[in-house]
C-alpha cells in the first residue's frame, strides 16, 4: 500500500511576483542535489490522522514555527515513487532564517556503525514560480499549477 503524506504550499507575493516557500532535505543523501531535490514542508500521515492535521504538525516540526490563516485545499498528487501527497495553499508569512527543523538519526557513513544526527530540512527559501519549477521534485510541480489556478495569479 503507497504511503501518504501530508503538506503546506506556502506562498506570497514578493517583488517578482507570486513566491512559495521550498524546504531542502537534509541528510547526506540531499547534500550536493539542489535542482529537483525541494519540496513542499510535507510527512506522513499518522494511523486515523486528519491530513490537515498532518501537514500543519509535519510544517511546525520541520520548519520550526506553526502557520495559520485560511488553508486552501489541493488535489492530492501522487509522487514517482507512488507516494500520495495531500496539500494545501496558505498565504503566510515565514522568515527562511528562522529554520529550526527536528532531526533524524542514521548510520552515517553506510556500514560504520556509527549513529549522526541530520536536520530533517537543512535550508528553506522562497521562490519566484520560474525557479520553483526547477527546484522542486518533478512529480510536486503540478501543485504550482493548482495554485496558480486557485489564486488566479
């Protein structure tokens, strides 16, 4: 069964025009990919949990700061690997400088033995849509659009 998650497409209007807010992986996996390696602040469901629910909490532990405001639903999208994401847009202000993301723990390097701890999202930035395009997961792009269709942007 495809796991599923939960996330918040933030956006605003910056001096380009129409901005989201993209969060980087961390871990040494992520390190030294940069195009097609964002996404959306996004995790999985708990058993019984409401989406909304999810992705608000998944926001708050990986970018450090809850958001609030009006929460506008997406239509899930379903990942390359078969992952489906549930997601909404919010307009909502959140300083990239003031990350604070939970960690994870992983044999690093691979066979070591040896335990590191590695942010779950080790850098966030806002975005013009163009670059966002570019930046983020191919199979998370049509999220961009159902925003840009919601918003009328």
């Amino acid at each position: 069964m495809p796991k599923v998650s939960a996330g918040l497409l933030l956006f605003r209007q910056g001096e380009s025009g129409l901005e989201v807010l993209l969060a980087h992986p961390g871990g040494p996996f992520w390190t030294r990919k940069d195009d097609g390696a964002w996404t959306i602040p996004k995790g999985e469901l708990c058993d019984g949990e409401d989406p909304l629910a999810a992705a608000q909490r998944e926001f708050e532990e990986e970018m450090g700061a809850p958001v609030t405001g009006e929460f506008l639903p997406l239509r899930p999208i379903r990942q390359a690997a078969g992952k489906l994401v549930h997601a909404w847009a919010l307009c909502a202000p959140f300083d990239p400088a003031q990350l604070k993301s939970n960690t994870f723990s992983m044999e690093w390097p691979p066979r070591s033995g040896n335990q590191r701890m590695f942010p779950e999202v080790d850098r966030a930035a806002w975005f013009p849509l163009s670059e966002a395009r570019v930046k983020m997961l191919n199979s998370q792009t049509p999220l961009l659009d159902q925003l840009v269709a919601l918003i009328g942007a």
